[in-house]
C-alpha cells in the first residue's frame, strides 16, 4: 500500500490533514513524504526475510497508533452521522480507497497479530 502512497503524495496528504493530529505543515509534509517509504521497506524486508523482527517492530509501531486513529475517526462519522459503526466507511488513507471500517479494523488487528508473533518468533526457524 506504500506505493500508492508514493505516487500520490498530495493525496495522501489531504487524508493525513483529516485526522487533525498534526497542525505543523512541515511535520505534515514529512509525513507525507517518508512514511509511504518506511511502508515499503519493511514489506520488502518482510518478504524477502531480512531483519525480519525489526521490520515487524517497526510494522507495529506504526499500525497500533493508526488503528487507534482510524477507529477515533471512525467514532466520529458514526455519531455525527448517526450510523451504525460498520455502516462507516471511508478513505483511512490506507491507500485502498474507501473502506468499510469493520473491515478495515479486521484487517489491522490481523497484521497486528501477525507483526507481534514475527517480532516475538521471527527469524527462528523450527526444526
């Protein structure tokens, strides 16, 4: 998803500024910039098996925080719109487009299970 990312900086900008985190333009710009990239190299890391629990720490230290974003956000649109919670979908900036946020919160959890048992097992190989 970090290269969607890559490609449409402005875009993605755009759906960061939503989330009202950050107010500094040049914190923000950063963001949008090299963030995408972080997402890149430890999928590639990932995949090919190097530096396999570094890539998951990194993995989770940016998932939880942005699962916990999305899912304020979420909160948000359900109650300002007064919907049901998995009625809720929008672009997390996730790089997939709008998503349902029941799903969305799913497939985290899972990438977070994941992330968590390569850092605690990754890089061991069983017998």
């Amino acid at each position: 998803m970090g290269s969607v990312k890559v490609l449409h900086p402005a875009e993605f900008l755009k759906i960061i500024r939503q989330y009202d985190l950050v107010h500094q333009a040049t914190v923000l710009d950063a963001l949008a910039a090299w963030l995408p990239w972080f997402e890149i190299a430890c999928g590639c890391f990932l995949l090919a098996g190097v530096a396999v629990r570094g890539a998951a720490l990194v993995s989770l230290v940016l998932l939880i925080p942005f699962s916990a974003a999305v899912l304020h956000r979420a909160l948000a649109i359900k109650s300002l719109l007064a919907i049901s919670f998995c009625a809720v979908k929008f672009d997390c900036g996730c790089g997939s487009g709008e998503e349902y946020i029941c799903r969305k919160l799913l497939e985290n959890g899972i990438l977070i299970a994941l992330s968590a048992g390569l850092l605690a097992h990754g890089g061991r190989q069983s017998a």
